[in-house]
C-alpha cells in the first residue's frame, strides 16, 4: 500500500465491509416477511412518511434498517467515487471505476425502490439482487487497484486467469437463479428433501418445482467447474513462486456455500441460515474478483496475454534452433 493513498485504501476497505454487511441485512427482509413494511419511498429513507419511525414492529426494523444501511453505503461510495476523480495518479481506468460505483450504487437503490413500487415483482427483485452482486465486485478491483501495485505478468496465468472469469460468471448466473426461487417463493417447494423433489420424484412435472431444482442441479455443478478452477489457479500461483493461498478460499467458500444451500432445506428456510446463503454468495464471487486480480497485471488481459507470448519467443527460438540445419 503507498503510503499517500492509506486514506483511500481505508474507505475503500471499510466500503467493502459496510457493502458486505448490506448484503447480510438485505438478506434478512425477505425471510421475515418484510419487504412492503414500509410501502412508500421517495429517494431517501423513509417509513411511511418518516426518516426515524416512532414505531419499529411489523417488519420496519428490517426493512428500514436495511434501507437506512444502504443510505449509508451510498454515502461511503459517493464520498470514494470523488476522491478517487480527484486523484490522477490513480489512472484513468481506476478513476472511471469509481465514477462507476457511484452510478450502480445509485441503480441499485432505484431498484429497491421500484420493488416496492411494483409490490414485489420477482424480476425487479432478482434485478435488485444481481446488480448488488455487480457492484460488490466493483468494489473489490477497486480495493485491489488502489491497493496494490500491479502484478508481474506471468504466461502460467493467461489461461487459468479466463477460467476464474468463466467461473464468476457461472457463480453470478447461479445467484440470479438463486434469486429467482426466492422472490417466487420456491426455496421450500420441494419439502425437506436433500436429493429430490419429494418422495420418490428427482424431477417434478410443476414449474417452481423445476425452477428450484434447476437451481440445485446448477449450484453443484458451479462447485465442481469451481474447485478445478481453483486449482489450477493454485498450481499457477506455485509455479510462479507465489503463496496458493487466494485460490484455495473459493474452493472453501463454494463448499461452505453448498453446505448452506443444504441446510436450508433442511431447516425449513432457518433465517439465519437463508440470510448468510445470499451472503457467502457474494463471498464467492467477490473471492474471485480477488483471485482474477492476483493472477495479474491487474485490470489488463491484453498485457497478460502480450507477457505469455514474450515469455514463450525463448522458447520458441531455442526449439528453432534445435530444428534448424
């Protein structure tokens, strides 16, 4: 970390934690029943007309908590977005990524306020929740960027470096599936059952019972892709005499992940258990980003694939030469 930029490697840290915690909070609404607790919304925090309710019961704690928290999280992202314009040492890249945080944080409450609007529609709802994922990882390259220094570009890395890329966009289709079975009220239509849908039934003829095992099918099979993406990774870190140890935390977390997906059903949608499912799901896919970024040069796949080739012309002139008469 340069010692001139410790402010903004602090906000940016501390805009992650507090954008994280959101996703915690948010995740609480829905299980408790209490997304339209407060049905009005004006661009700022209020709860039926007020900023601080006399009356927090029914739900107003969660839903207005919520929204009270991601006020908050607006601010820390607005306040970051401008200090980082103002800071040309940054690069233009770094620079546009804060400008656009600020522009998702400010989808994204638009989009929780046409969910109430719209009385909960599904599709606004899964919206609200895939755009919350985006930007979570747009914070973490910035965290990254202003962290650190850009890694030495390595030819090992080219390849695995596409498949932590494929992987986070397997991991951000499975939570917009995710979010789909929740706001359709599908997470308990299969009952209890772990393997299937029911008694004797893998596969069920109704559609939300389809839709909820299409999510399981898929939540596996990203884990399995995941943990061999995670180590080749890994063996690419070693080979460039690097510590493994950013690979191996997907690994950990998509196992952690299918664990509370399990349990869920299990518990019959325990909240705490519902609520830290969405959470590790960001975790997932925000250790990703991080592991993109660590595979480096941060932020440009063109020069890692430039390094590759250069890295590979000795190579390449050694075996000319070898054939040559």
């Amino acid at each position: 970390m340069k010692p001139d930029r410790r402010g903004l490697t602090i906000l940016s840290i501390a805009t992650v934690v507090a954008t994280w915690l959101l996703l915690v909070i948010g995740g609480l609404v829905n299980p408790t029943g209490s997304s339209m607790a407060c049905p009005d919304w004006y661009f700022i925090p209020t709860c039926n007309g007020q900023v601080i309710p006399a009356d927090w019961s029914g739900g107003i704690l969660y839903e207005h908590g919520h929204r009270m928290w991601a006020s908050g999280v607006g601010l820390l992202t607005l306040v970051l977005g401008v200090w980082m314009w103002r800071r040309r040492d940054l690069g233009d890249t770094t620079r546009r990524l804060g400008l656009g945080a600020i522009a998702l944080v400010a989808l994204q409450g638009t989009l929780g306020g046409i969910t109430v609007k719209l009385n909960l529609s599904w599709v606004v709802s899964t919206m609200h929740l895939v755009t919350a994922m985006i930007f979570f990882s747009v914070l973490i390259i910035i965290t990254g960027r202003v962290l650190a220094a850009p890694a030495p570009p390595s030819a090992r890395a080219v390849g695995p470096r596409a498949l932590v890329v494929s992987a986070a966009l397997l991991v951000a289709f499975q939570i917009a599936l995710g979010g789909i079975v929740r706001h359709l009220g599908a997470g308990l239509v299969c009952g209890d059952d772990w393997l299937g849908c029911g008694p004797g039934t893998f596969w069920p003829a109704g559609g939300a019972g389809q839709i909820h095992m299409f999510h399981r099918v898929v939540g596996y099979s990203v884990a399995l892709i995941l943990l061999v993406v995670a180590g080749r990774a890994a063996r690419a870190l070693q080979q460039d005499g690097r510590p493994s140890w950013p690979a191996r935390i997907p690994a950990i977390l998509v196992l952690v992940q299918v664990t509370l997906g399990l349990l869920t059903v299990a518990s019959g949608r325990s909240l705490w258990i519902v609520t830290f499912h969405t959470a590790v799901a960001g975790l997932v896919l925000a250790s990703l980003v991080a592991l993109y970024l660590t595979l480096g040069p941060l932020g440009s796949p063109r020069r890692a694939r430039e390094a590759g080739r250069a890295a590979l012309q000795p190579t390449l002139a050694a075996l000319h030469a070898e054939v040559s008469p």
